[in-house]
C-alpha cells in the first residue's frame, strides 16, 4: 500500500467521502455545481445498466446473490430479489457533505455493496436524502431536516460490522478522483481516527468524519478490483 493515502478535504456525508482522497479542493468553476441538473442526467441510460453497475461493487461471489436497488421516479426501487442480504446500489452526488462543490454532480455514479448491518442502519438515511432529492426540496432545507432529525435522535447510527464494498472500476467518484482505488468501507458512529491509526505515513487505512452526522468512515484500500483484475494502488 506504499505510504498511505491521504483526505485532502472536509469530511462528505456517510460513504461518499472517498471521493476527496487524494484529489484537490474543487474550487474553480468547472468543478462547482451550484444547483441542480434535470433529474433525467442523474439517471443510468438503462434499467439493465445500473443493475450490472450496482453489482459491479463486489465479487461476483457477493453480489450475485444480493438485492439490487435502482432509483426509480420517487427513490430507489428493489429491481433484484437477493439471497444473502446484501444490497447492492449506485449512489448518486447527493450522499456527499452539503457543501460539498460536487454535490450535485451529475455525472457521478458511485457503485457500492452493503452488507446487511449497513443496510439496516447507513442505507435508511440516504434512501431518505433520495427522496427529498426527488420530491424537490431544496439542499437547506435537507440540511435542516438531517439536523432536527439528529436533535431528536431518529436518524440511525451504523450498527457494529457495518461495512460496504466499493471495487468497481466502471464507478465515477469525482471529477478529480475518477473511480479512485478499490477500497472496503467500515461504518461507525463518531470514533477518532487515531484510535485505527488512519491517516498516518504508512498507514493503509484512511479516516474520514461526517458533517452534521456523528459518523465515522474507515476506508481500507485492496489490491484488485471486484472483476479479479490487479488494481496500483499510487502514493500520496
């Protein structure tokens, strides 16, 4: 894993904060997205193309069997019945911080595999982020919304074990990053990240924090991709 990779910007909302390691802070125009696009340019070309994307997330041994989610015209629907329990989905741009420059960056697609502790406790919250996105209420108002839920302790924390794969090469993390590195994702409630020695020189593991959300995201960087093929892994 060489030195370790490193966060170069603010944390992003849950499992999305991979997209600013190892890149620059987006800050000229044509990495800013100030409002959002039409909703038909979030959208994968076709129902058959976002269930194969989703499942690129994981070995096939994994998400062969799993439940495939894609987002349909009020959030994400179950396009596939699975038999392990893991869920397997593409993330769109708004599962990242609110202020995030790419937050509604179009042309992310994010493929993720979760296993069925994150999908009882990480999914739920951005299943519902999906729905305001649908409905048309406003990135403030989401804002608001994520804070009183927190205020009356509604909005689940990740449950222990709560992990996600993220090992497709066909992802688009940012624009700066691309699919980045193929990586396994460990959920926690807010722990500190000298407590699994993450971001440190020689460390493989990276921490990232969450904002509002008291959430915690360990990312471990792998050696191949979910396809088998060798994935190098660059020093940072």
């Amino acid at each position: 894993m060489g030195t370790g990779v490193r966060a170069s910007r603010p944390a992003r909302w849950l499992v999305l904060e991979f997209w600013a390691i190892g890149s620059a802070v987006a800050a000229d125009a044509a990495h800013t997205y100030p409002t959002m696009a039409a909703i038909v340019e979030y959208r994968v070309a076709t129902h058959s193309e976002e269930i194969a994307l989703a499942r690129s997330a994981a070995p096939a041994s994994i998400s062969d069997n799993a439940t495939v989610m894609t987002l349909g015209s009020q959030g994400y629907e179950q396009a596939v019945t699975g038999k392990n329990e893991f869920v397997c989905l593409v993330m769109r741009s708004w599962a990242a911080d609110f202020p995030d420059a790419e937050f509604w960056n179009p042309k992310i697609r994010a493929p993720i595999c979760l296993n069925p502790m994150a999908v009882r406790s990480v999914l739920p919250g951005y299943q519902k982020r999906t729905t305001w996105v649908l409905a048309g209420v406003s990135k403030s108002e989401m804002l608001a919304r994520t804070k009183t839920a927190l205020a009356a302790k509604t909005l689940a924390l990740p449950e222990p074990g709560a992990m996600g794969y993220m090992m497709s090469k066909r992802g688009f993390l940012t624009d700066t990053a691309g699919h980045w590195h193929p990586h396994l994702m460990i959920f926690l409630p807010r722990t500190e990240n000298a407590a699994w020695g993450a971001n440190l020189a020689g460390s493989p593991i990276v921490g990232a924090q969450s904002d509002p959300e008291p959430v915690t995201t360990f990312f471990i960087p792998v050696t191949h991709w979910s396809d088998g093929t060798v994935a190098i892994v660059e020093k940072h």
